[in-house]
C-alpha cells in the first residue's frame, strides 16, 4: 500500500492514482483572471443569445461529432487523471456525445415558445436565458458531468464559467478546446482552473446570475448559501446512498448481474452507484454469496488496460477515506464477506468489498461510501425494505428488482427519492431529468426539465390596442 506524497504540489495537478505519480501541474488562476473572465462572459452573452436557438443547437452538434472524433483522446486522459477502467471512459465519452446530440436536436424544440389560452388576446409563456451561469463539477465523470451541464445552457443561450475538479484539468481543458473548435464564440465557455473554495465567489459576482454544483453536501449548502445571499437560481446535484431493493430470488443471476453493475460502474464512485443492498430474506443468502463472488473475482491493475477488472479510486484520500468507513463498521460488529481493507500496493486501491451487520451506529448505515464497498441489508418484507430504503439522508436515486411488475412498481412508488428504476441499475440518460431530494440536492438536469432551469420563462401577453382597461390588476 503506497501513501500520498509529501512534497507540496499545486492544487491543480494530474495525479495518476494508479501509481500516485504527479503527471503534470497548473498554477491556480488570480482572482484578477477570473474577474476578466466574468466580465467577458457577460459581454459574449449580449451577441450569443441573440444569436437564435438554431444557430447554437448547430454548435452543439459540431461539439457532439468532435467528442465522438476525440473520444478515444479524452477516454485516455480520464482514465489517466482519476483512474476509471478505460472501458467505463469510453461509455461515459458515448453518453456524453449522445447528451450534445440531443442538446442540438431537441434544444429548438424544448425552447420554443409555450402557447397559453386568453380571452380577447394571446399569451405565451417564452424561455429567455438568464446570463452568466457558474458550474462546479466533480472528477468522476470529467467529460459527462460537464455536458450535461453546460450543453442545455449553451442551447438556451446562457454563457458558462466553468470550475473543474482540482484532479482532473487536462480533461476540462480538453472540453475547453472541444466546445472552442466547434465554433462557440469567445466568452461563450470559459474553464476556470480555481479550486474549491473560490467557487463561492465567484457565484456572488454580479455578472453571474445562478450557480449549479454536482459534488458534496458540503459544497453544496456552501454554494446554495452563496447564490441565496445574491437572490440567484441554484441547482445541487449532491451526494446519494441509492437502495438495491431485491423482492425475489426468480431471476437472481441477472440480479446480481445488475448488482455489479450498478455498485462497481466507476468503481463505484458514482452517486447513483447501488450503495445499498436492501434484499428480502428468501433470497438474501443467495445474493450475498453470489455478490461476493463475484467481488472477489476483480483482478487489479492498470486502468488502460482493457483486461484488468479492479481499477483504483480517483485518488490516495479517497481510498484512506473509504478504508477508514469500512474499519469504523468491522470494529463495531459488521462482517466482511470478502474484502475489508486496501490492497498491499501502489496506488489507491481497496479491496472489493462485501459488508453485512451493518447498523445504525456505524458510519456505513448513514455515510455514502464513495468506491468498491457494498452494504448488503437483510429484510422480512416490502415494508421493511421501504423503510429501510427511506432511512437516509440522501434521496437521488434507486433500483427495484422483482419479477412481479405490479409489486416491484407499488414498491417503487414508495421509495423517497427524485430517481427509481424497476429491473435496471439507476442511469442515466439524456431525455430522462437526472436529480434527487434531501441532502442529495434539488433541481434537475438533462430532459425538457433541465433545459429551463436557467431559464427566464417569462410571460408575454399581447391584446387588441383598443381593449378596455379593467381595476381587476394583481
């Protein structure tokens, strides 16, 4: 097991988490940069929303045909700068290219004008953009999580600032050149290389006018406390513990099929990642033995390399973090069916790891567990399982398994959260709005919902000149 360094670096830097190798270092930009920056996204604004909703739909779908050109490029660097099975890189580049296609495809659509019914005149409801919109997004997914954010924006006709993670600048940087060689003007999309706590800032400047974040629930009070104070629209796309409801053991190959998927994708680092295994106790024993075996199957090694199977986390805090949470669970009585701790070499590897016993006083019950660990909950029945499956503070998404449709879905209709699936992992995809409730944040992305959350939807109302005036006014 290799530690961190501890030479001082930038804190913007390549860290190769497969060996904790610095790759390569950028030097934070000044406060000063950064206002320019603002400033300049304010006046790109002024022309790019004039320019028509088609004109920048076509940008959008130049920007989709490149990322499909470059998605090899930019699989690598991902894969490079946190560590994801070069496998799982190269599914989030084809996600990310079919989110712009539909961005350019639909945009006009979603944004056109909304009719409403009124006597005497017309009415409509019209989708102007707001301005200058702030972005924070995190590491995990580098390519997607900037599309899905600043794709339906850019449609809309708003400007961005965008704030990469701190680990992860080449692939923001990338994304910079992409949206710049597909034709958006100067000003239009600007990465800033800042780190996190000069977000907050930059969200109060008076250009800016909302805010969006996908990362932690701290970041996220954080910058919803900092757009409130500037009476601006913030979206948080925060943290998640999803329920893995198992009502039944019928089909329990492909459940545990969907179980791998669902926990291991990203190496589990995903907020939608099936954190929490909620199984009824007919078909408990199979699935945990199952699970496990499959867990323990994972081979580490290099990410690039297409046959390893276990890759590290993003980086050597995350994997101390993780290993800390499963030791707080195993010293107050939970069980390891297989794993339990990190892997003996370089890098920021744990072991695949299967948790049972777990309760309410350990970290684990409560805590998202952000990598390779899965807790597995036994229950007696649907209401159980609800309950438990409600028992959190987060609220993102969900999967329900079962081969009764009619009481998979009464299951799901029950489930406090902003995203359920029945009989597929949660995922993601870009007519369907990604978003949760509680501490997982509010609002929505992707879908028609997404693409007016920036949105001024302004009233417009047209009468007859001649129409008598009336004392019936708000």
């Amino acid at each position: 097991m290799s530690t961190s360094s501890a030479v001082r670096h930038s804190p913007i830097a390549t860290v190769n988490p497969y060996n904790n190798q610095i790759v390569r270092e950028f030097p934070p930009m000044s406060p000063e940069a950064v206002d320019d920056a603002a400033q300049r996204a304010h006046r790109a604004f002024q022309s790019w929303r004039r320019a028509g909703v088609d004109e920048r739909a076509a940008v959008l779908a130049r920007a989709a045909r490149l990322l499909r050109e470059r998605g090899e490029e930019l699989a690598q660097l991902a894969t490079l700068e946190m560590g994801k099975l070069i496998r799982h890189s190269r599914a989030e580049m084809d996600l990310s290219a079919r989110i712009l296609q539909y961005c350019a495809d639909e945009g006009p659509r979603l944004l056109a004008d909304e009719p409403l019914e009124l006597d005497g005149g017309s009415a409509a409801v019209v989708n102007d953009p707001l301005g200058v919109i702030a972005g924070a997004q995190p590491w995990n997914f580098p390519v997607y999580q900037v599309v899905r954010f600043a794709g339906p924006n850019l449609v809309l006709g708003n400007t961005i600032l965008l704030k990469h993670a701190s680990n992860t600048p080449q692939t923001a940087l990338a994304m910079e050149r992409l949206f710049a060689d597909a034709g958006i003007p100067q000003g239009v999309y600007t990465n800033l290389l800042i780190t996190g706590s000069e977000f907050d800032r930059v969200v109060e400047l008076d250009v800016v006018r909302g805010a969006s974040l996908t990362g932690s629930e701290r970041g996220g009070a954080s910058v919803g406390a900092a757009a409130g104070r500037s009476t601006k629209k913030s979206v948080l796309e925060l943290g998640g513990s999803d329920p893995f409801i198992v009502l039944d053991g019928d089909n329990l190959g492909h459940t545990v099929d969907a179980a791998m998927a669902g926990r291991m994708h990203n190496m589990g680092q995903s907020c939608v990642s099936a954190k929490r295994m909620i199984v009824l106790s007919g078909a408990y024993e199979g699935f945990v033995t199952a699970l496990a075996q499959r867990m323990r199957a994972l081979r580490p090694g290099d990410p690039a390399d297409e046959a390893t199977t276990l890759a590290p986390m993003s980086s050597e805090r995350a994997a101390e973090k993780l290993s800390d949470q499963v030791r707080d669970a195993l010293d107050k009585g939970a069980v390891a069916v297989t794993g339990g701790g990190r892997i003996d070499r370089p890098g920021a590897f744990m072991q695949p790891t299967v948790l049972v016993g777990v309760t309410p006083a350990m970290r684990a019950y409560r805590e998202e567990l952000f990598g390779p660990v899965a807790v597995v909950h036994e229950v007696d029945s649907d209401d159980d399982a609800v309950a438990l499956a409600n028992d959190s503070p987060y609220g993102l998404g969900g999967a329900v398994f079962g081969t009764d449709l009619e009481r998979a879905r009464s299951v799901a209709d029950r489930i406090d959260t902003g995203m359920v699936w029945i009989n597929h992992p949660t995922s993601s995809e870009p007519q369907l709005p990604f978003g949760g409730i509680k501490l997982s944040g509010y609002g929505r992305e992707l879908s028609s919902i997404g693409f007016k959350e920036f949105a001024n939807r302004k009233l417009v109302v047209t009468m007859p000149a001649d129409t008598p005036i009336t004392d019936a006014l708000g």
